[in-house]
C-alpha cells in the first residue's frame, strides 16, 4: 500500500518512525504540488488537502485524510462527493488550540491590545486614552454556538475568567459543570439576545450555513 503525505511541515524523523513501524507501507511525502500530482496517481491513501488537480490524477485513491476538522472545503471538490473515496479528518487535536485562539481574541477586544499595539508602533504612551474602554470579563455572559470538542473547550477557558457560559446544541449534552445551561437549537434566538460574546464553534454544513444572519446579530445586547 502506498500513502501519500502531502502535509509539508510533518516531521522527518516522525515518518521515519512510522515507516520502520510499518515496513509494508509504502509512505511518500511530496512537498510540492507538481510532485503531489505524480505521487497520488498510484497512492492509496491521501494525507494532505485535497485540490480538483490532485482528485482529477488520482487513480487508486480508496482513502483520503485531512489533517484539519472542517470537512466542508473537500466536500466542495469538484467529483469528490460522488466517489467511494473514504473521507476522515483530525476531529479532536486542535480544539485545544482553537479554543485558546477564540479567548485570545475576546481578551484582544477587552483589553484593547490592537490600539495598545499600534500605539507603540507610534512610540505613544497615553493609557488614560483606555482607562475607560476595558471591558471586565467577569460576570459576562459567553454564548457558545455547537458544543463540541471546541465549544467544550472554550467553555471551561471562558469559566475560569469569571464568565457565565450558555450553549445551543443540536444534540443538548447534560450540562457541565462550566456551563450554565445547555439549550437546543429552538433557543438559539434567547441564547444570542443574552450573550455578551458569541462565539460559533458549529462545522459549516447546509444546515449551519447562515445561521447566524443580520437578524440574529441584531439580537445581541
């Protein structure tokens, strides 16, 4: 069996170990697109991102990987939807990094960082221009829109900055201890008319797509 790497920042000595683990697997990293295109006419399995060029070569293809979560971008493929091709992706690992992102952002806009940021960039030291523009986290409320892996794992972030965290899901999971309610998706309106900060972590499928309209920005406090 041959499997394509395609994932340029994969660690040499990490393959390595993989091929000594699996001496019967053929595993290819290709780093460039024009090399990907040659490799994938006869791989097996795909670890990468997948184009219309790289479907259009394959020939053996039973089995692609994404390295990210989001399917969406690969269901979008031209012809991929319609193949027997096995689709699986890295649900899981990134939820941590994603939520750490989602908190860096609200403290971002809190704490005003991108003015202070461009106001060193002047050489400017004026923190009365601030004094009166923070906004205290505790006590605020964080809606969270999905809560998976990512809206599990911002939820328990936004909880330990003092923030009450409520949540819409399409399949409600028994309220966790950071959350202070979990609500289905008939509620979604009552979740965003209290949410200081809303954050969605749904995947974007047809039914998620447009969800949140003018409509329900206009909702928010």
């Amino acid at each position: 069996m041959k499997v394509l790497n395609g994932v340029f920042d994969e660690d040499e000595a990490y393959i390595r170990d993989l091929s000594a683990a699996f001496p019967e697997i053929d595993i290819v990293t290709a780093t460039t697109p024009e090399d990907q295109k040659l490799h994938i006419r006869d791989a097996e399995v795909f670890h990468g991102f997948l184009t219309e060029e790289l479907l259009a070569e394959a020939r053996q293809l039973r089995w692609f990987h994404l390295p990210g979560a989001g399917i969406d971008g690969t269901l979008e493929v031209p012809g991929f939807a319609e193949s027997d091709i096995i689709l699986t992706s890295a649900r899981g690992p990134h939820a941590p990094s994603m939520a750490n992102h989602a908190m860096a952002m609200v403290l971002n806009l809190a704490h005003k960082w991108h003015d202070f940021f461009l106001h060193e960039q002047e050489r400017t030291w004026d923190p009365w221009h601030y004094v009166w523009q923070y906004l205290d986290l505790d006590g605020r409320i964080m809606g969270i829109l999905a809560l998976g892996d990512v809206g599990m794992a911002l939820s328990r972030r936004a909880h330990g900055f003092g923030m009450k965290v409520y949540a819409v899901d399409k399949h409600p999971k028994p309220d966790m201890t950071e959350v202070e309610a979990t609500w289905g998706l008939d509620r979604l309106d009552e979740m965003v008319s209290i949410s200081d900060w809303l954050v969605v972590a749904a995947p974007l499928t047809q039914g998620t797509r447009g969800l949140i309209d003018r409509r329900r920005l206009e909702l928010l406090p």
